[in-house]
C-alpha cells in the first residue's frame, strides 16, 4: 500500500505587533518596505496618497507660497486615513502604514511662519485627536545626500523640483521630532547601507530587529546593534 504524499505547509508568520508604522523622509523608502512586511505577515496596508494633494506639485516649485494649503490638505487627509486605520483595529486585523498621523507637525513646523503654524497646529490636533497611536514606529534614516539620489534615481517629475535646502531641512526635522516622539516605542533603522528592499539578507536582519525589540527606544546600523 502506497503512504498518501506528505503535504509541507510554512509556518505561519505571526506579524511582531498589531499596529506597525514605518516612517522617514521623502526617498528613505518607506512605502516599499512597508509593503514587503505586510506581505510577509499577511497585515494590512494603509498608505499616504501625496499624489491626491492637489497642492503639492505648486509646494515644491514655492513652499512659502503653498505650505499652508499644501499642510492642511494633509491633515484633511489624515483624519480619513486614522478613521480607516481604527475601523481595521477595530475589526480585529493588523496593520501596516507608511505613516504615522502626528508627522502634521514635522511638516507644520518646517513649513509655517509661526502664527500659521500655530493654526494649523490647533486645526490638525483636531482633526487626528482620535487617531490610534502605532504599537512600533520603525523611522528610517538616511542623510540628505542619500534621500537626494534616490529621489532623483527615482524619477517622479513632481519630486524633481525638490530643493537640497529643504531637503535638509527635512531630515533634520524628522531626527528633532522622534528624539521627542515618546507615543510609541521607536525602532530607528539607518538605510544608508541597508538595502532591505533588494536584498533578502538585509531585510531578514531588519525583521530580527524588529521581532526582538523590547526597549522604548532603540537604533539599528547595519553590522551594530543598540
């Protein structure tokens, strides 16, 4: 009598947390990676839509002149995106996000005179007060030179009129903010020599990290861990 084949199924891969949040600055390569964890733990995605702002294109070529249409249309835009976010919890899956709700002020602050900043800031705060705070914030990390070349690398002609000034100026703001970000533990991957979009073995080390983190705060270079 012939033994009936042996069938082999993978293991099933549980997501680390419910609620992940991958954040960086424009060309750090968030929503790709974001997308490759979803896959692998079968979660969720809710991602940013810049390509709806209808300002933004006319903020690149003049940020003074866009940057509190261009802002406010965003906050609009997550609010919609945290009532999502907390109808998805809320049905008991897990989720990926290229976002968190409170970059509205990474953005406010470096963009806005103060006295527009300080409205925005009171019309953001409520329209996001509801939003669900990630269980892990994974922000990537990587010098203007870096986030430079690979904007330009990959070609998007509403990116291309980004300027080195205010590409600095964003990085700095991203590291000033989650040096104060104490809303969710925060995991910060350097990407400069990580490449966990093309390399497998890159991104197996990114997973460990992620699925052994235990600490409040925590950074991750490739090669060192602390």
């Amino acid at each position: 009598m012939t033994a009936p084949p042996l069938t082999v199924t993978a293991p099933e891969l549980r997501p680390p947390v419910r609620y992940l949040a991958i954040e960086g600055p424009i060309g750090a390569g968030k929503t790709s990676l974001a997308m490759r964890l979803a896959q692998r733990w079968s979660m969720q995605t809710c991602f940013e839509r810049p390509q709806d702002n209808p300002f933004l294109e006319r903020f690149y070529r003049d940020n003074t002149r866009y940057a509190f249409p261009t802002q406010l249309q965003f906050a609009l835009q997550r609010m919609e995106e945290a009532q999502a976010i907390a109808s998805m919890l809320a049905d008991g899956g897990t989720l990926v996000t290229d976002f968190i709700t409170q970059k509205n002020d990474v953005f406010g602050r470096l963009t806005l005179p103060d006295d527009e900043w300080q409205l925005y800031r009171a019309i953001a705060a409520r329209l996001t007060a509801s939003a669900p705070d990630p269980d892990l914030v994974v922000y990537l990390q990587a010098s203007p030179e870096v986030l430079f070349s690979r904007i330009q690398k990959r070609a998007i002609p509403m990116e291309q009129q980004i300027s080195d000034t205010y590409l600095r100026g964003l990085s700095d703001a991203y590291n000033q903010f989650f040096y104060h970000y104490d809303r969710a533990p925060v995991l910060t991957v350097n990407v400069e020599h990580l490449n966990p979009l093309d390399s497998e073995a890159d991104l197996a080390l990114l997973v460990e990290r992620i699925e052994t983190m235990r600490g409040r705060k925590e950074f991750f270079v490739k090669g060192t861990a602390r």
